[in-house]
C-alpha cells in the first residue's frame, strides 16, 4: 500500500495569522490543508491518509473531512512537541492502521499544496526502485555554507546543488525503525526526515519536482501560493 502522512501539528507562528494555524486559512473557499489533502486523495495511487493536526483543531480537521469528502483519511492524529515527533505520530498511526511491512510513506507539509500528480508517482516508484525518494528542486541560484562566524566556507557546484522539499518517502517500516532508533538515544528534534535518514547513514534518491513546490511559511509564502493558484484557475500556468 502506499500511504500519505501529511503532518501539521504546528501554529505557524512566522504567519501571524491572527486567529487560525497557518494550515487552516483560507483559499478560495478551502483550508490550505485541504488543497494539499486532495492531491493525495485524489491520486489512483494512494491508498491512504494520516493527518497529523494540532490538538485543539482535529474536530475541525474532522469537520473537514466529511465536509470535502476526503475519504482516504484514515486517522487524524495530534501533533507532537517538534516537527519530528508530529511526523512519528502520523507513522505510527499508519502503522496502526495498514501495518509497516511492505507499504510506503510519503511523508508531506500540510502547507505545500503546489506539487502534482507526477511527484506522486514518481516518488512511490523511487521507493519500489531505490528505498527512497527525496522531492528536490533544482538550485536556480548559487548555494554558499558559512561557518559560526557567518564567513563563507564553502560554495558548492550549482549543478551538484539542490533544495530538499517534499514529499520525502521511504518503506514505513525503514522509517520507522530509524525514529525509534533516534527517540531511543534522544534524538527528537531533526529538522526533517531526509536529515534524519542521513544521519543513520541511509542511502538516499533524489527526485526532482516542480519549482513552485513551496512550504507556505510567511505572509509572502501565501501571497505567491494565491497567485499561482489564481494563474492556474485561470489557465494561464500548465
């Protein structure tokens, strides 16, 4: 089986929305969540969903639901204290549900709503082929690394240089097992999964997705994810 866990079990502070998570305002009529949800829902692929929403909002979340008829949403599950527990939740949860042995995650923001269809697809066949599967763009711009002294220490090839986004996806059980591994020895607070994988040495694939795959973080993020959409409502982006 192949599995969406989307997590947003955070408020998105850096939004200063004035009432509501970042993942629950609104876009033409729908919650941002919901927009990335039906991607998945949608897919022929995918065979189920975990949501992984702050506390207070899963009776929204299930509002929601039944409201849109997201129908592969098999649980909606409360976020942890760091974005890599909220995402253990929602793994855990798939593996409540499905089981781990032989099915694939594909472990997504809530608040990126701008990939396609073909991501999808080609991320689930980079796990039957590779074990994995990290959604990149390509860096359009040259990449510098400083040092803690905010000096540049190094310039990698651009052509060598890419920007992790998501969905990053693996074998449920793999992904499992290396959470457990690092909650056991306290790891609890890895920025994201590929980071995570990497750091117990794991092999990873990279996939290339679209450009304008952005996480909605910020104001801007939402002004440009409405400008997008409002382009391809009116079909003038492919």
């Amino acid at each position: 089986m192949n599995i969406a866990v989307i997590f947003a079990g955070g408020v998105g502070k850096r939004m200063k929305s004035k009432d509501k998570p970042k993942q629950f305002l609104m876009v033409h009529g729908k919650p941002i969540i919901v927009h990335t949800i039906e991607l998945f829902e949608n897919h022929p692929e995918i065979d189920g969903i975990i949501c992984v929403i702050v506390k207070d909002w899963i009776p929204y979340m299930e509002e929601m639901k039944y409201r849109y008829r997201l129908d592969k949403i098999k649980a909606i599950v409360s976020g942890g204290e760091t974005g890599q527990m909220s995402i253990y939740n929602g793994l855990c949860a798939a593996e409540k549900n499905f089981g781990a042995e032989g099915n694939i995650v594909l472990i997504h923001d809530g608040v990126r709503p701008l990939i396609d269809s073909e991501t999808i697809s080609n991320n689930i066949a980079s796990v039957k082929k590779y074990g994995t599967a990290i959604t990149c763009t390509v860096a359009k711009e040259t990449v510098i690394l400083v040092d803690k002294d905010n000096n540049v220490s190094e310039v990698p090839s651009r052509e060598q240089s890419r920007f992790a986004k998501a969905p990053q996806s693996f074998w449920l059980k793999e992904i499992l097992d290396v959470e457990r591994q690092a909650i056991n020895e306290g790891k609890t607070d890895m920025i994201d999964s590929c980071t995570l994988m990497r750091h117990y040495g794991k092999k990873l694939n990279v996939v290339v997705g679209p450009n304008e795959n952005i996480k909605i973080t910020t104001p801007d993020d939402f002004y440009i994810f409405r400008a997008l959409y409002d382009a391809r409502e009116n079909q003038q982006l492919e």
